[in-house]
C-alpha cells in the first residue's frame, strides 16, 4: 500500500533555544469528505469547476498582494538608502574644508617635531623615555570646536576625520570617553591606542611597545594621530596623566593630539590639571554650526525629493516640535524622519508605486511608459484624485503621475529662494518648510494683502527656531518677501546671484530672474559718478539712486511673491500626493514617543488579529482553549483585581485548556453509537504536567512584559497586577 501525503508531510525540527517570531497554528475545520450527490452530474461538474475557479481567483490574489509587499520593502529600503547616503554626503561636505585644514596642520607639525632630530638605535629601543628639556615635551594639539552641548551629533564627524586622516598618510587612533573612563584607568586608554594602531596585534597596557613599533623603517615616515572625541566628558586626572606620559615620549613616538571640545575654549583648564595644560601646544579649529547642518540635511533630504519621499503639514510639524522640545540634535531629525518613512511603506498600499512614479519620464514616441504601468488604477480612488475623475483614465494616470515631479521641482525652487532671502534675518529652513506645507497659507498667498500690509498692523506673532517672532498674518514667509524691499544695492545683486543658481534648469522662474538681474546691472551702470561731476548732480544722481533701488527692490518684492503664489503648491494638494507623502501624525508620533506598556495589552488581547486565527476571532474575548497561553492568561487576568490568588487563576486556566470545542460536543451528541463516531487524528496528550508548565510559562512571559509582579515572600500564593486599563 502507498503511503498517503499526508505520511509524507515532516515538520522541521524546533529547538527550545529558537528565538525567531513564532505563530500559533489552529486546526483549521475540515471540510467535509462525503458531499451529496445531486441529481444529474452536470451541476456537480459546475460545483467542481467554480471552486476551482475561485481558488485560482484566490491564489492570484494572495501572489499579487505578495508582489505588492516586496515591492514596498524594497521601495524602503532604496528610499532610506539613498536619504542615508544623501546625509553623509552633506555632513561630509560641510566638514571638508575644516577636515583639509586640519590636515595641513598635522603635516607642518609632523615636519617641525621631525626637524629637532630623531635619536639613535640604542635610544629609541630602550624601555624609557629619552630625559629632554621642556620645551621638546610640548605636544602639538588641535583643539576642534563643535558648537553643540549633544556629543551625538559628531560621533560620525570624527570618525570621518580619522578615516580622511588615514586616507592623507597617518596612523590614527580614535579614544572616546569611555577610554579615559576612571575606572579603567590609564591602562585601559593605552590598550585601545596599542590596538588600533598596532592593528590588533598587541593589546598590551605598554607604551614602549608602541615606541619599538615605530622606529621601524616603514613606520617612523608617518605621524601619529591620537582623536579624543569628546574631552568634556573624560575623566580629568585619567586624560592628565596620559597628556604627561605622552610628553615624555614625544621624541620617540610624535603624537599630534586633537581634542574635541563642546561648546567653549577653556574646556582644557577646567578638566586638566595645570601641568598637563603646560605640555600642550593648542591651535583652533571651528566644525560647522548645528545650524548649518541642520539646514544642508533639510535641503538635501526633505527639500529636494531625493528618495521619493515627502512628509505632510502635521508630520513635519510634529517633526519641528520634537527637535525645538526635545534635545534638538540631529540625529533625533533624521529618526523621525526614518519611523516616518517606515510607517509610510507600511501603511499606505500603493507605495509599491513610488519608486517607478518619480523616477522615470514620458517618451516621445506616444508608448505607453513606465509612469502609466506604475500607477494602478486604484490610484484613482485616492482622494487627491477626484478632479480629474472627469478625464480619461489613461491620461488622468500618465498627467497626474508626470505633473508631480515638475510640481515638486518648483516647489523646492521657491523654498530654497525663500531660504536665501531670508538668511539674513536668521530664518531657518526647517521653519520655511513648516510654513511651506501648509495648504492654508497656501491659500492665503493668493491674496496681495500678505505681503501689501506692514508689520506694525499685525498684533500677533509666532516663533521661529531661534526666538525671532513672525507675524502671524502670511507668517514666516509673507516676512521674509517683505524684508526684500528693504535690501540695499549690493545686498539685492547678491541675493539676485543666489537665485539665478537656484533656479538653473527651471525655466519658468530661470527667465524673469535673469531679466530682474539684467535691470539692476543696468542701473547700476547708468548711475555711476563720472569724475567731473558737479556737487548738484550728484546730489540730484543720489536722490534717483534711492528712487531706482526701490523700484528695483519692489520688482523683487512682487516677483518672489508671484513666485511663492504660483509655483509653491503644497504636496497635500498635488494629485496622487498619498503615495509619497505620509500625513499620518498620530502612527508616527505613537511610534517615536509610543507606550510600550498599553501597546503589550493591546497586542494581548487582540492577539487573533495578528495570527490570523478565525475562530478566536469569532469568540468576542471569551476565553477558549484554543487562544495563545500568554492572551488566555491576560484575559482571565482582567476578572481580578489588583492581586490575582495563583491558585484561582490556575484552576481557570487549566478548565479552560480540558475545555472540549462546542462542535466536538454537538457531534458526539448527534453520533451516539461508536461505530457512526469519527476518529481525530489529533492526539489528546494533554495532562496536568503540560498544563502547569503551559501556566508557568504564560506568567513569566507577562513578568517580562512588564504586566505583572511575580509573588514575594510576604505572600506567596498572589501575583500583583502593574498596568490598568487601556
């Protein structure tokens, strides 16, 4: 006799040590075997062929919703990739010129230390140091400003700068302040130098290893960089001591430190002691501003549509919130912006269309393109999309998904020239952005009265980044087009300059500012003095000066705001906006600030919803056998109070678990006699040892979770309750 599939079915093996995500698989109700047979064989046929039809219908479904997944976490994946990298490179570039003058500085002190001489075989193989005067134990240092009291946001900055080190021919350590850490001592900041320049060759607590090492051949041409990353947080007479054993071996091995200070120059003398001090030889070296970084990382990330990605009015309002109430690093920003982009792929079905929907563009030869094949037909139920549900689909597809890129494009055109016409007055570009996004004061643009009415008639006002107030009447933006009548003539001619860069390669914007900037050279050349000139004229060539520059400064004016009333459309009101743009503020701020405790009861009791489970679904939180131990354990744990009596809840459980299914009970009534009975192939191997560890385990797993108190001494026979309601 052949042996059944079902023989042939194994499960793999499972170890107790196996940690990945499980599910608990119910038996599903099996259909019946035995069907009637009807009259005739054509409809059974029919029955035959339409299950058939469905479960293909189904399986297609189920492999396209599949396609669909992937699609969306490769999407992400790509998205995030790419905002990484973008960030990397803009943080790089801010720094190379600070990175390549530092640089410079190694190598001319590296050159003066090698131009005292270097000592003998007999003396630089020695196990002490050479006896010098004082002033050949000075240590070249660098002292590197961050303007920034969070370390957090430099970790990478100096990890960059040891790496742009290496590139320039040095041997460079990296010691942070867990290295100077008074518990490890001296020795522990030796071993870590010893490891990183050495290789991890020697891990010894010994400098004279490091001095052998280099007075090798192929090793003494080079100098050596030791990066203490953030000196503030170091243990002073740790760091002292390490600043003084340094000194004494500077002849041998020439060590450049450079320190990196927090916010002020003075950080030396307050942690060192004063004869460490009197060992270093500081030069000064400022990184860019926090500000500075946090606008180039907006620019490049959510300005400028990098990845495909976008953040609406709420979320990018949360975003801002988050960093001027919280720490205010960047690299809270930049997670906000990652949980953001997570959320987005997970929530929101078509995504799976971002990436063929911004990326490609429409041919000429009247094909059907990639832009058209990327956006469903679903995408004509979005909301965004009921204005142009009166033309064809097809073209309703391929206009709206071609239009978002040249919409984005300007949009950040206009944002970026804002930006600039405001740098002046301090305005940030996360404030222009928040601003930006707002369909209101889209709305209000349209209207000459933003920018028309002065400052002195608008009581209210709201805040920036830095504490400047803005009236509340056009905001930070109707501010910042105000500001530009009141430029002087260099000023304007230079913010003209900044915008022919901007807006290269959009044609609609590139045009009117070069004719704007053809006008101002003009008059400029018109109304320069010749030498001869009489006292009169000049006075009567000042008073048309003036006149002509606010001509000039009024055509300005008008043509940012036509700028930012035409071309400065939000995403929230561009077609199809729902499948790069994610505006669900409430997932994003549950998921960064989130309540880990409430989330685990919710998790609990609706723990069907995730496995997929039909029949607890069905049971409306009643307790039943088939429920997960852990939920079957947190349901009976709501009939209690504070105190749960272990005994109690045990015998509970253990009903429920030798709790017969109710079809189980109605067949064995409805087939009384043996031989009409069917057989389950199920095994009944439950007994009280398997339910007590069952038990044990459910109430340590809520232990861990944090919903429960296991028992104490005092009274052992209750568990206490820790979280209430929902």
């Amino acid at each position: 006799m052949a042996p059944s599939a079902a023989d042939d079915l194994s499960l793999p093996h499972i170890s107790d040590n196996d940690l990945k995500p499980f599910f608990v698989l119910h038996k599903g109700s099996t259909r019946q075997q035995h069907i009637k047979k009807s009259v005739g064989s054509t409809s059974r046929n029919v029955k035959v062929n339409l299950s058939s039809s469905l479960a293909a219908s189904h399986e297609a479904e189920v492999v396209g919703d599949q396609l669909h997944e992937n699609l969306r976490m490769k999407n992400f994946h790509n998205a995030w990739v790419k905002i990484e990298s973008t960030i990397k490179d803009v943080l790089h570039n801010i720094n190379a010129d600070v990175f390549n003058e530092i640089d410079g500085w190694v190598h001319k002190s590296f050159g003066a230390i090698c131009s005292s001489g270097k000592p003998d075989t007999n003396k630089a193989t020695c196990s002490y140091p050479i006896v010098t005067d004082v002033t050949a134990k000075q240590i070249f240092t660098a002292l590197v400003v961050m303007n920034n009291m969070e370390f957090v946001d430099d970790l990478q900055t100096f990890a960059d700068l040891g790496i742009h080190l290496q590139s320039h021919g040095c041997h460079v350590a990296n010691l942070s302040s867990v290295d100077f850490s008074a518990k490890n001592g001296i020795g522990g900041c030796l071993k870590s130098l010893s490891r990183q320049i050495l290789k991890g060759s020697i891990d010894a607590a010994d400098i004279s290893i490091l001095a052998s090492w280099y007075m090798e051949q192929e090793n003494s041409k080079q100098p050596v960089v030791v990066i203490v990353e953030d000196m503030d947080r170091c243990s002073g007479p740790v760091l002292s001591d390490f600043i003084l054993m340094l000194s004494e071996w500077v002849i041998k091995i020439p060590v450049l430190l450079i320190l990196g200070v927090a916010t002020t120059l003075d950080a030396p003398k307050s942690v060192l002691s004063s004869k460490a001090v009197q060992h270093l030889s500081p030069f000064k070296f400022f990184l860019g501003s926090p500000a500075d970084r946090l606008d180039a990382v907006i620019e490049a990330v959510l300005v400028k549509p990098c990845s495909g990605f976008l953040v609406g009015h709420k979320v990018a309002a949360f975003i801002r919130n988050c960093f001027l109430r919280q720490d205010g690093t960047l690299t809270s920003l930049v997670r906000a912006v990652k949980m953001a982009i997570v959320q987005h792929f997970l929530m929101e079905p078509l995504s799976f269309t971002v990436k063929g929907l911004l990326d490609e563009e429409v041919t000429q030869s009247g094909e059907p393109t990639s832009l058209a094949e990327a956006c469903p037909k679903q995408a004509l139920d979005l909301p965004s999309c009921m204005r142009i549900l009166s033309e064809p689909k097809t073209e309703a597809l391929l206009g709206g998904a071609s239009k978002m890129k040249e919409f984005l494009n300007l949009w950040s055109c206009v944002v970026l020239c804002l930006y600039d016409a405001g740098k002046n007055q301090k305005a940030t570009l996360l404030d222009l952005y928040y601003e930006a996004l707002d369909p209101k004061l889209y709305n209000l643009r349209h209207s000459e009265y933003l920018e028309s009415q002065p400052d002195s008639q608008r009581p209210s006002s709201n805040h920036g980044l830095h504490g400047q107030s803005f009236r509340n009447k056009g905001g930070l933006i109707g501010h910042t087009i105000r500001q530009v009548r009141d430029l002087p003539p260099a000023a304007l001619f230079q913010l003209l300059e900044k915008w022919i860069k901007q807006t290269d390669g959009v044609n609609e914007i590139h045009e009117k500012v070069k004719e704007l900037q053809l006008q101002e050279k003009f008059e400029d050349d018109n109304l320069k003095e010749p030498a001869n000139r009489s006292r009169r004229q000049t006075i009567r060539n000042n008073g048309n000066l003036d006149k002509r520059t606010k001509e000039l400064n009024q055509k300005a004016a008008a043509l940012i705001s036509s700028m930012a009333r035409e071309h400065m459309q939000p995403i929230e009101c561009i077609p199809f906006h729902e499948i790069v743009c994610f505006k669900n503020v409430d997932k994003l701020q549950a998921a960064l600030l989130g309540d880990p405790r409430r989330r685990f009861q919710l998790d609990l009791l609706e723990c069907h919803s995730f496995l997929k489970c039909s029949c607890c679904s069905k049971s409306c939180n009643v307790p039943i056998s088939s429920m997960h131990d852990t939920t079957l354990m947190y349901t009976l744990a709501q009939e209690h109070g504070d105190l749960i009596n272990l005994h109690d809840w045990y015998q509970s459980f253990r009903s429920i678990i030798f709790q017969r299914p109710v079809k189980e009970r109605h067949r064995s009534k409805s087939s009384p006699s043996p031989k009409k009975r069917k057989t389950t192939t199920e095994p009944q191997n439950i007994t009280e040892a398997s339910v007590q560890a069952r038990f044990c385990r459910a109430v340590t797993e809520l232990q861990i979770t944090g919903l429960l108190r296991m028992p104490s001494k005092r009274r052992p026979d209750y568990v206490q309750r820790v979280a209430f309601g929902l």
